[in-house]
C-alpha cells in the first residue's frame, strides 16, 4: 500500500508573526475556502483586509503555499493530498544521473524505471493542484490589499510580494508541463453562467513565459532590495530579477527553443503548448542580459548580497552555505520546515542510521557517472579506468575520492570518512551492516544539507530557491550560446570556482566551453533540483547514463585486505515523451487541457 507526505507546515523566518488563525486556515487546503464562507462567527473576508494584523497573516498564508519545498519531509498514511515536492520519499536528483535511492519505494524509482503517467504521476513527484491553491490565495491578497489599511507605498511592497509568488507558482507549472492554464484573477461560480469562466484552458508556452516576465518585471518595480533583519526571508528585488532570469534561460535552451519538437507533433495547437516553434538566438540575449542584471543588483545596489567567502578551509566554505540560513549569498529561501527534526527527514536525508534511529532509511547514494563531473582540487581530471569484475585495493578507492574538487567532499559522505566531522569516529562501510552503510548504490551517500541534523534537535535546512551562484552560471551558458564575450564567460566560471580554490578556466570555444558550462554547473548546483530539468532543457536526458542506461558505484568488500570494484546497478528507462510531464488524466477529462503528446 502506497504511504504519503505531509506537506507540513514550512515558514519562512517572517513567519513568526503567524498565529492559530492562519494555520487552522490553511489546514482547510486553502484560505480562500475558509474566508468565503457563508455568513456566520466565522470571520470574513472583509474583516480579514480591515485589520493590518490578519493581513499580514494572509499575505504569510500566500508564502506559505506559494513557496518551494523541495525536500522530502513528511509522511503519514492516509494524507495523499499533501503529496507535492521532491520525489516521493527523496529528492529529485534520485531520478537522474546525480544519485539513487536505495530504498525501492520512493517515487524516483518509478522515474527510473518508466513506469509512470498520466494516471499515477501524482504519486511520485508533482501535484498541480496545490500550485493553483497558492496561486489562488495570491490572486485573492492582489484584489484586496487596496482595501488594507497600509500606506500606499506598504500596500504596493505586499502586493508585489504576492504578484511574485503567483508567477513562481506559474513557473513550477511551466518547467514540468510547458504552457499552462494563466491564472491571474480570483475565479468564483454563483451561478451555471460562470461555469465558462473557470474552465480556463491552457495558454501557449510563449504566452507563459511572457506572463511570467511581465509579472517579474512588475513586482521588481515595488520590492525592496532588503528588510530589517526580522524580515529575512522576505521577497526581495533580486528575487523577481532571478525568476525572470531563470525563465528566459529555460525558454531559449534547446528543448523550447526551437523548430523541431521533442517527439513529433502534427497539431499546430499542441505544438505552440510545449515550446516556441522557431530559433530565435536573441533569446539567448534576453536571458543572458536577465542573469547579468541579478549579478548587478546583487554587486551595486542589494547592500548585502555576494558569493560567500566565508571560512578558511573551502570544503567548510560550501557546505556552510546549505546549512546557514544567515549566509548572504541566499536571494530566497523557503524557510524552516519546523523547530525540530523531523523523524522522516533524518529517515529520508540522511545515511543508514548515524542518525535515523529506525530500520528502513532511503539511503540516497551519489553515483560514479555524476562524481565523474567532479575534477581532482588542482584542476585536472581524475582517472577512472575500473572494470567491471575487477576487485581494486580500498587505498585507492579512498584516494581517488579524496583527490576530488572541495565541493565533492563537502556534498558526499563515502567510506573511511567521518559523518561528523571532528569527532574522530571514522565509518568503514564495509563493517557497518548494522549501521545499514553498505546499503547504497554508487560511491558514497548524500552529505550536503544534512551536516548538524540530528533527530529531534536541531531544525533541518531551508530549500534554497535562488542563491547568487546560478547566476553567474546562468550568465556564462547564454553567454555563450549567443557566442558572447569569452573574457565574461570564464570570469562568471572563475568567479564560482575561485570561491571553492578551485584554478580558472581559459576560454577556449564555443563547443569546449558548453561542456565545461555545463560540468560547472552540475558540480556547483549538485542535489539543489537544476540537473533534473536542465538535462531536459539540454535535452541530453536520453543520453546514455544520463537519465537512461547504465548506473554505476563502487562496490566495497571488507576482509584482511579490502577492495572495491565497478558495479552497474541499474538500467534506467527514457522515452522522449518524458521531456514534458502529463497532465493528470483527471484534468484531461474535463475536456479544456490539451495533453501534452506521447501521453
């Protein structure tokens, strides 16, 4: 029988200021629900927007289901409907080349296998419906703050942060479906006669993305690029800069960009839905120009935002930026998903039971195909030349791994290390059955965001939704699709790798720097749920070992002498069909929404 998460009740630091009102709100699906209800004790919508207090509380409902939660939290049977992000029981990154859930019963392993649809993929990672919830509650706070008894400059500071909060919502619809269904005002039905009204049917990819933009464009003209320290947390200008500067690199990479569609599609009406249906190289311009904007918002006008330097030792430099909710490179985050660990996060994220204190963690490894991504820290690529059924000494493996970039050894957890670093208590895997760390595929587990978790004490990580680092990568991809600056293509690079003591790259060409972009990128944005849709976008998702074929790890035997030895664990399933998500059959029968094509 099929187990589910609880969507559970994430805030971000302003949400300090909620109070029952607003949780028992939400706990009814949405606010809009419980606010317009008939007339009775309850309290009304008008009510609500006459007070400053139950405003603010509104517009933190509006965070609440607008944000991001990409990692996997919270499960209790019966509860399906908070079925929403991240893959069932794991992370996405399960789902492609980067790792693998040990544990069969996540809803990467269906991904992996490919069998999953329009019938069932709600079950595995992505509920449309809760998007609309948020954008519903956001499209209600748009129409009424006016009645709010703000200052005119207040009233247009919130309701940007609700304008953006709709659009990111839009776009978490976009990168799975393509276009989809706008929606850009409260939708009721009084009558049969407004049944019409509510059945809106999917608008084109190039019409979403607009809508998107223009909404960006529009919330940046009235953020704020900071708030008192009691506010982080809060939507800022560099926000809305950096969705916009995200939906226009996905609209110009190939899998949008272009004449010829993924799968071929005869109807002119369906082919508009999943992606222009022209090259325009200028769109690599206006995305290129977007991601420089946040780099100079960020530089010359935020106060405060820059790459973190912090720390002496790099390895502690990166993996601080993960675990730290004050580090300064973060432009959003999603807030704290509670005041304690959760049991099913540690249950989830972290390895074996070190600190999961049960008999069944999900186990996520990190797979030899994506640690090849990583080079040695000197710059220069490592050496993996195993064959499969040839037993190697554990030396070296251990010294192949810790020859690697810094950000490798602050993201995996792999034999012979500690899992808390300074405590001296070093985990072999091989001897470590009873603690289940010979149970993983690929070379080691999942470190990064889970340093310092532990059950029932210390809160798990925020989801960070935008940190500066993309943007320099971001700005490096498009610069170079549009054949740009090469001294600004290898300065974004450089900028990142200096950050991690990793040496610089020189500009070579076109084709050589989109491999080094694209390594870059894997290596910097590794786990944070850009892989997974940049393959996509790349269109490289069938490629072998990417998201189909082989999957490799190292396997370890223990004895006198221990070995390790190359071992493929699984053959993934790809059909290009895959590029896009179904809509849920469920939507396809209301007769309105077009399916995308393969489904």
């Amino acid at each position: 029988m099929k187990r589910s998460l609880i969507h559970t009740l994430m805030k971000p630091i302003v949400f300090n200021k909620l109070i029952l009102w607003s949780i028992a709100c939400l706990l009814l699906g949405s606010c809009n629900r419980y606010l317009e209800k008939p007339e009775s004790s309850d309290i009304k919508l008008e009510d609500v927007f006459a007070s400053r207090e139950r405003t603010e509380q509104f517009l933190w409902s509006v965070y609440r289901t607008c944000s991001i939660f990409e990692f996997p939290y919270y499960w209790a049977s019966g509860e399906n409907g908070f079925y929403h992000y991240g893959a069932t029981y794991t992370i996405v990154a399960a789902a492609d080349d980067e790792a693998d859930a040990y544990s069969n019963i996540t809803g990467a392993e269906a991904f992996n296998k490919g069998n999953w649809g329009s019938s069932d993929i709600y079950w595995y990672e992505f509920r449309s419906e809760f998007c609309y919830k948020g954008i519903r509650n956001a499209n209600i706070f748009i129409e009424n703050i006016d009645k709010s008894p703000f200052s005119d400059a207040e009233k247009a500071s919130m309701k940007a942060e609700a304008v953006f909060l709709r659009a990111l919502m839009h776009f978490d619809l976009m990168q799975r479906l393509g276009g989809v269904a706008i929606v850009d005002k409260v939708l009721k039905v009084s009558s049969a006669a407004d049944i019409p009204e509510v059945r809106v049917p999917r608008s084109t990819y190039a019409e979403t993305v607009d809508f998107i933009v223009n909404s960006c464009d529009e919330a940046a003209k009235n953020l704020p690029s900071a708030y008192e320290s009691k506010y982080r947390g809060r939507i800022v200008k560099g926000a809305a800069l950096a969705l916009k500067a995200r939906v226009l690199l996905y609209a110009a990479s190939p899998l949008f960009n272009t004449a010829q569609s993924y799968v071929p599609v005869g109807d002119p009406k369906l082919r508009e839905l999943i992606g222009y249906t022209s090259y325009d190289p200028n769109r690599w311009k206006l995305a290129a120009d977007a991601s420089k904007a946040v780099l100079d918002w960020a530089a010359n006008e935020s106060g405060w935002c820059e790459l973190y330097k912090g720390k002496s030792n790099p390895v502690d430099r990166y993996e601080e930026i993960f675990i730290n909710p004050s580090v300064n490179e973060t432009i959003l985050d999603a807030g704290l998903m509670g005041t304690s660990t959760n049991n099913y996060f540690v249950r989830f994220m972290t390895p074996g039971t070190v600190v999961y204190t049960g008999s069944d963690p999900i186990n996520i490894g990190v797979t030899l195909n994506f640690t090849k991504f990583y080079q040695k820290a000197d710059g220069t690529d490592q050496t993996w030349d195993e064959q499969e059924g040839v037993d190697y000494p554990y030396t070296q493996y251990r010294q192949k791994l810790k020859e690697l970039d810094p950000r490798f050894q602050a993201s995996v957890f792999y034999s012979g290390e500690e899992w808390a670093r300074g405590t001296g208590t070093v985990y072999h895997f091989y001897e470590q059955h009873g603690k289940l760390l010979d149970a993983y595929n690929g070379v080691g587990f999942l470190r990064k965001f889970a340093k310092g978790v532990s059950n029932g004490s210390n809160p798990p990580p925020k989801w960070i939704t935008f940190r500066l680092a993309e943007f320099y990568l971001n700005y490096a991809e498009a610069l170079n699709e549009m054949n740009g600056d090469g001294g600004q293509i290898v300065w974004a690079l450089n900028e990142v790798r200096r950050r991690v003591n990793m040496p610089d790259y020189a500009y070579t060409n076109q084709e050589d720097m989109r491999r080094k972009i694209r390594r870059e990128r894997g290596v910097e944005l590794a786990f944070e749920e850009h892989r997974y849709f940049d393959v996509r976008r790349w269109m490289i998702a069938g490629d072998e070992g990417v998201m189909r074929g082989g999957m490799y790890g190292l396997r370890l035997k223990g004895g006198a002498n221990p070995t390790y030895r190359l071992e493929k664990f699984e053959d993934r399933v790809w059909n290009d069909k895959m590029y896009l998500y179904p809509f849920r059959v469920s939507e396809i029968n209301l007769g309105y929404i077009q399916q995308n094509p393969g489904w």
